[in-house]
C-alpha cells in the first residue's frame, strides 16, 4: 500500500466517521468521539500535500457535529439544573422506575429523595431491604398458611385437609 492509498483511506474512514457523529449529535457519547477521530484523520491525512475535498468536508461536517453536540448537551444540563419542576418530573420518574411498590401507592421508600435512594442502591442496602422486606412477607404468608391450616383443623375434627 502507498502513501496515496493510506490518505484515500483515512479520508474515507474520516468522513464515514464525520457522517455517524453528525446522524447521531443527540447522543453526545457516540457523537463526540466519531468527530474527534474524523478531525483527527482528515488532518492526519493531508500529510505533505493540501487537504482532499473530501477531506475538507469531513473536517467540516465533523466540527459541525462536535459544536452540535456541545451547545445541545450544554442547554440539556443548563435546562435541567435551572428548572425545578423539570428535576421534580426527572426525580419522580426516577422513584418510579426504581421503586416497585410505586404504584401500589407504598409510602415507605418513595418518601425518600432521589439521591437518598440512589445512595441506598449504590451501598447495596437498597437490595438488601428488599430481600428482608421479601423474606419477612414469605415468613408472614407461611405463618398465615400455618393459622389457615390451624383453623382448618379445627373445623374439620382435627383434620388437616
């Protein structure tokens, strides 16, 4: 392979990149990292000689997406730190999505704050409250079986049936 054939290649493999990380700028860990690399490959490219036009386009769209990407994600956390009722509907959606006794209406987790729970879940407690919450609700259903069994026996003569 020649000097020619590796610039044609890091020219295609450079816009390729440029187009994934300009189809993509909502996702800011995809888009990024295909524009540094377009960027990087559209100048390693040139080597001796000018840019290839196609090249140059690659060089554009990237930058084009990088700078997309940046102001979108930027505004999303400037959004979401400066809007109180937008962090309440993340927060609920979060306690949704996290506590399975959310729509029964339980009060006892979903009570606590979002980053209360969240502490909860990454010590492991969270998992561990939830399997003696398990645990005591199969002791409870074992002792109400054993009562029905009880009062079963005495509605029969002794007889468990």
């Amino acid at each position: 392979m020649n000097h020619s054939d590796n610039r044609s290649v890091m020219v295609t493999v450079s816009f390729v990149l440029a187009l994934v990380s300009f189809a993509s700028f909502q996702i800011f860990f995809i888009s990024l990292p295909c524009a540094s690399v377009s960027i990087i490959l559209a100048l390693i490219s040139r080597g001796d000689g000018p840019l290839l036009p196609r090249a140059k386009v690659a060089l554009a769209c990237a930058s084009a997406a990088a700078v997309l990407t940046t102001v979108l994600t930027v505004s999303a956390v400037y959004t979401y730190m400066h809007n109180p009722q937008l962090r309440a509907e993340v927060e609920q959606l979060y306690q949704y999505y996290t506590d399975p006794d959310a729509e029964t209406g339980s009060t006892d987790e979903s009570s606590k704050s979002g980053e209360a729970l969240l502490k909860e879940i990454l010590s492991g407690q969270y998992r561990e409250d939830k399997q003696s919450n398990a645990s005591s609700d199969t002791a409870q259903s074992g002792t109400a079986s054993q009562n029905a069994n009880e009062v079963s026996a005495t509605l029969n003569g002794g007889r468990v049936i």
